[in-house]
C-alpha cells in the first residue's frame, strides 16, 4: 500500500475527512475548490494536524491519534510541490534547488536540472520566472530532498499543452524509477487519465 489515510479535521465551519487505501504508483486527487484537498495533503506532510485518524506512507507510520503517534513534517521526508510553488524570493533558482538537498537527492544534480529542462534558469531570480517556469524549478527542488514520497499540489497548472507532456513524462518516471508513492491533486482531466493508477474522489459525503 502506497497510502493508507483517515483523517478529520475541523477547519472553521468545515469539517474535511478522507479515508483511502491506494495501492503503489501515482494517485491522484480529485474534487471541487475548496473541498479540502490541499488540507488533506498538509496534514500528510504533517503541516496541519488531523483531530483524528491515522496517515501511513509507504509502510512508515506518520501520523495515529490512538497511538499519539505524530512524526514533524521534517521527519516526514515528504517532496511537497505546493501550490503556489513557494520558492525563496531571496536565492536565485539554483540555491533554491540545493537548499534543502538531503544526501545526494532522489537523483543528480546534473540529470535533474537536464530532465526539467532548467539548465538556462540557475542564475534567474524567483519573481523572473513564469509559472510554468517556476513550477518545474519546485519539481526539482523536492526531488533534490531524496523524499520518500511526493506530494503534488496542481503541478501542471500553468504549463501550456506543450510543456505538460514532458512534465507528466517527469513525475511519471520518477514514480516508477524510484518507486516512490505520488498523492497528485488536479482539476485537470487530462492529466488524471494520463498519470493516475488510482484516482480519489473528495465529494461533500467526504467533507461537509
Ligand atoms: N485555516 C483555516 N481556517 C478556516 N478555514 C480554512 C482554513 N484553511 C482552509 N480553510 C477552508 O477549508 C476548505 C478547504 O480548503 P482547501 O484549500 O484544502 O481546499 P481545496 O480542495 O484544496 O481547494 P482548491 O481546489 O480551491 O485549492 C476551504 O473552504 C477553505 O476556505
């Protein structure tokens, strides 16, 4: 089992709670705005703190409210590509691809700037990137954390057609190469038909 989750967690007037079991490879995540994907992939990461239920990864248990049982999300080793992508306005994209950098990465350095096509982009500063840009710097800065597993928020959302096929190819392979367990939120069906092995429903019966 890639990912075993239940979680509940009261946000404001909303109560968010999901329970699945997806077996090795790439799942994805899906449901309407606001729904609460991106809370379930925090309290993966352990980022947001369920009120109850379990999160295990991989066969590593991260998170159990009956065993008190709560790894920190350093510990976690999670690859988390955020939304907003989050890069570090203050380093240029080639330190923001090495802070963080555990051991030698899921992969080198060399190869991983090669296969994101971001060789042209190490001198850049963050705020003159496009998203698309700045989204395949966010790729390879979670690869460089030699992460146990991934967590996508949207990754192809502002990449024009051209550029998601070689993106999809990217997280395809390093899903498969590194049998690593990949939680993939997107609205985009193209995307979910091509990269999913299991897909995740969040409706208002999961959440409300
Ligand atoms: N700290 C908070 N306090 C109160 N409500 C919150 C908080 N964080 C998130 N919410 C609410 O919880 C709900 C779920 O948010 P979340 O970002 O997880 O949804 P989502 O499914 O990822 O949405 P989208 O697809 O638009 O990114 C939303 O209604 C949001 O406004």
């Amino acid at each position: 089992m890639s990912f075993d989750i239940d979680v509940t967690r009261k946000l404001g007037a909303k109560r968010i709670s999901l329970r699945f079991s997806a077996p090795s490879g790439i799942t994805a995540l899906v449901g309407p705005s606001g729904i609460g994907k991106t809370s379930v992939l925090n309290m993966i990461a352990g980022l947001l703190r369920p009120d109850h239920g379990h999160v295990e990864v991989g066969r590593t248990l991260l998170f159990d409210s009956d065993q008190r049982i709560d790894l920190p999300a350093a510990d976690r080793r999670s690859g988390y590509v955020f939304q907003d992508r989050r890069l570090f306005p203050h380093m240029r994209v080639g330190a923001n691809l090495r802070y963080g950098r555990r051991g030698y990465g899921l992969m080198d350095f060399d190869l991983m700037v090669d296969m994101l096509g971001i060789a042209a982009l190490l001198d850049r500063w963050p705020a003159t990137l496009s998203g698309g840009e700045a989204q395949r710097v966010a790729i390879g800065r979670a690869l460089m954390s030699s992460p146990q597993f991934l967590l996508l928020d949207e990754p192809l959302a502002s990449l024009d057609e051209a550029r998601r096929a070689p993106i999809r190819a990217i997280i395809r392979r390093v899903a498969q190469e590194f049998a690593l367990p990949v939680l993939l939120v997107s609205h985009d069906n193209g995307d979910v038909d091509q990269l999913a092995d299991t897909i995740v429903r969040m409706d208002a019966t999961s959440s409300g």
